[in-house]
C-alpha cells in the first residue's frame, strides 16, 4: 500500500501531468463557453413550429412509402419524380434508424438529446491521448532518469514495482475519466435545459450514451496500457510517440495505399482503427468492392459490418501482449 501511495504521489506531482489536466480543463471552457454563445432557449412558438415541421416531414415519409408499396403492387404510375426501391422497406419510415424530430428544425439552439453523443466523442478522444501520453511519459521518465533504480534499492521486487507503476496508473485514469465525464456531460446538460433545447431523453438514449461512455473507458485504459507497455520496452517516452507515429505512417497510410493499388479485399480489417472505431461505436460499416462481381443481375450488398466484439479482442489482445512483454523485459533487463 506504502508503494502504491508512493506512486500516486509522484504520478500527481509530474508536471506534464498537471498540464495535461490543465488543458482539458481549458478545452472543456472553451467548448462550453463557445455551446453557450451559440444557442439560445427556444420559445414556445419556436418549439411548436418545429415539432409541425417534423410531423409534416413524417407524413411525407409515410405518403412516400404508401406510393412505393400501391406502384409494387400496380395500383399506381410512377412518374419521374418517384423514387422506387427494389424492395419499399428502404423507404418505411418504421425501420429508419432516426426519424425527423423537432430538435432539426431549430436553428441557433444548443439539443442536448442530439450533439451529446458528438461532444462525448471529442471528450473520449482527448482522454485516450491524456492516457497514452501519460502512461509512456511516467515510466519512460523514469526509466531514462534512473527513479526506477532508486525505487528498487527501496522495494527490490521488479514486477512489484513495473505493477504497482501500471496499476496506479490505471487506477487514476479511470478516476479522472469517469469524473470528467460526469462534470462534463452534466455541464451540457444543465446548457441544454437553460439556455437550450433538452430533447427527447428517454431510456434508449441514456443507455445509448451510457454504452458510449463505457466503451470509452476502456479504450482511456488500454491507451494508458499501451504507452506504458511501449515506453517501457523501449525505455524512453519517444519509443512510444515514435512507435505510434511509424505506425500511423508505414501501415494506417502506406500500407493502406498500398493494398488500394493492389486491389486487396476488405483492406479495413488489417488497420487496428477500424477495430478502435467498432469497439467505440458499436459497429462500423465497409465496402467491399470484389463483393459484387460475380456479373449477377441480382441485388448485391457490397457492405460489410464489423462488430463491437472483434473490436475489443483485437484491442485486449494487443494490449495483453504489449503488457506482458514489458513486463517480462522488464525483468531481464540491466536498468543501469
């Protein structure tokens, strides 16, 4: 406990932690101030012109695909303003994923129901770069300077010590993230029911955001793993940054251009964004461009979806692997 309480303090008092936490306090102002300045609370004359508007556009949906269906079936002519899919389900407003509704016909107001998820992402995104950067500086630190030796002369237990520095790690970031994502969502929330529209809050949409924000800490965890891992194979904070970068370039860049001129199938799933994208959303959507030529006249779905649960075992994995392989050189290597 002595180790662990020793760690946090020295994580705490790094400043490059403290910047870090400084300017996502200054980026969560900033884009709270700028929501603030741009939206205004809807008056009640405002909010039922919208909600006529969104009515209106639901019926001409449900007059479109009362059309489709009476064409299908002969009862009408199509003319060339008609739009009449191989099958009318494309056109039921009952299975479209997100109907028309009063928050899109509002102009100049903050929806809390629709930019929620949005604003979660961008917050995520700079909590998985606060965990990446301060998981490799804090090890990477210390193992270039020599804190990781003097530390050992204290507790000369080597994966104790390399555990300890992880677990306090993660156990911070997991604090930080969940707090800043109460502090920040709760903020847009309280913009939204003042000085905005709330929106159509239900269940589904708490769970939906809920699922989203859960996902996202795990990606926080498994970047500050990562980076931890890396700078502790390559003992210096650069062998992370450098890592990531060669990556991004060789293989997310060059190696994807490269199977775009060779025509390679299904170039996405060899890129571990895709799997990031997947785990944080759900699912994502490819194409696959040899999907459809057999030459059949037959309707062909060139699509393809990668799933949540491919996501995270391609992430773990990686992370488990980059984890245990610091860990194990870690405890061969000469720290002098």
């Amino acid at each position: 406990m002595n180790l662990v309480r020793a760690e946090l303090e020295r994580l705490t008092a790094r400043r490059f932690v403290q910047l870090m936490v400084v300017l996502l306090l200054v980026a969560f102002a900033v884009t709270a101030a700028t929501t603030l300045a741009g939206s205004h609370q809807p008056t009640p004359a405002e909010v039922s012109r919208a909600q006529a508007q969104a009515a209106e556009q639901i019926r001409e949906l449900e007059a479109a695909h009362d059309r489709c269906l009476r064409i299908k079936a002969g009862q009408a002519t199509p003319t060339e303003t008609d739009y009449v899919p191989v099958n009318c389900a494309e056109v039921d407003p009952g299975r479209m994923e997100r109907l028309p509704m009063t928050s899109d016909y509002l102009e100049g107001v903050f929806t809390f129901a629709t930019d929620a998820e949005p604003l979660l992402y961008f917050l995520v995104a700079f909590l998985i770069l606060f965990g990446f950067l301060v998981g490799a500086s804090y090890i990477g630190a210390d193992l270039n300077s020599g804190g990781v030796v003097n530390l050992l002369l204290w507790r000369p237990r080597r994966w104790a010590v390399l555990g300890a520095k992880l677990g306090t790690l993660l156990g911070a970031l997991l604090v930080l993230s969940a707090v800043a994502s109460a502090a920040y969502l709760g903020a847009f929330w309280l913009i939204g029911q003042t000085a905005g529209y709330p929106g159509h809050l239900d269940g589904a949409f708490w769970g939906s955001l809920g699922a989203m924000w859960g996902r996202g800490l795990v990606l926080v965890l498994l970047a500050g793993a990562v980076g931890f891992a890396v700078a502790t194979l390559g003992r210096h904070t650069a062998a992370a940054l450098g890592t990531v970068a060669a990556y991004l370039v060789v293989w997310e860049l060059g190696a994807r251009l490269v199977m775009h001129i060779l025509d390679v199938a299904r170039p996405d799933q060899w890129m571990l964004s895709s799997y990031l994208g997947a785990w944080l959303t759900g699912e994502v959507t490819f194409w696959d461009r040899h999907a459809c030529r057999s030459g059949s006249s037959d309707f062909c779905d060139p699509s393809y979806i990668l799933s949540w649960r491919p996501g995270l075992a391609v992430l773990l994995g990686l992370a488990v692997l980059l984890v245990g392989s610091g860990f194990a050189a870690f405890r061969r290597r000469d720290l002098i």
